[in-house]
C-alpha cells in the first residue's frame, strides 16, 4: 500500500477540483513524520478522503517542523481553503486530532502538488462502501 495523506470527508469536493500546478500542504502534529523522515521529495502518494484514495500527488520538498505560530505565511496559504487562517488552523487540529492544541504546537508541514487525473483514474466515493 502506497504512503497517503488522509483528509476528513469535509474536504473531498476541494481536493477533487484542486489544480496540478499550485503546492498544496498538510500539516500533521508533531515531529513523528519528520524525525522519521516518512515522506520524500520526489515521492508519489495517495491522496485519500476517509481512507479511500481520490487521487495521487507528488511531494515536492523535505519535510519541515515548527510552531504553528512561526509557519509563514506563504505555506498557511497552500492549506485547504477554509484553514488559512492560524486560529483555524490550531482549531481544526485540536478538533481533527482530538487533543490540545495551540499556537506553541509543533507540526510537520508535508507540502506535495497533485498529479493530474488520468483517463483511467476513477475517484473512490468517500460515501460509498
């Protein structure tokens, strides 16, 4: 089974109509990801919503850890939509996470350009089982 970042169902119609050209981000708790060093640039991974992949991307450069009160802004940008804001941020993390989260709280930033669909791709519905 292939590496994959998971998103919560929320975000399934964002990912599925983001373009292949513009860095995108995830940002995952901690330094488990980066002290382990579990993605690669160059790297091809599943993209997944609840588990079922929709699509592929390529991750484009070394992992980087800090606060979320120093994450630039041009990487809080790159985030989905609705979480470009550090105050969303931290909220949607503590709520995804289930666990306390602040400003002070180390992330793994992992930031990857999707691959375009190709013919034979067909998406999972993320509903269906």
């Amino acid at each position: 089974m292939a590496k994959a970042i998971n998103w919560p169902h929320e975000f399934f119609e964002e990912i599925i109509n983001e373009d292949s050209e513009n860095p995108r981000i995830a940002l995952r708790i901690g330094d488990l990801y980066f002290n382990n060093g579990y993605f690669v640039n160059g790297e091809i991974v599943d993209i997944r919503v609840n588990h079922k992949v929709v699509r592929k991307a390529v991750i484009i450069e070394d992992l980087k850890l800090c606060k979320i009160k120093d994450l630039p802004e041009n990487i809080v940008l790159m985030y989905k939509n609705r979480l470009r804001d550090k105050t969303e941020i931290v909220s949607y993390l503590a709520e995804n996470y289930n666990q306390p989260v602040d400003e002070e709280t180390s992330v793994t930033a992992i930031k990857y350009k999707n691959l375009p669909f190709e013919k034979s791709d067909t998406v999972d519905d993320p509903h269906a089982d």
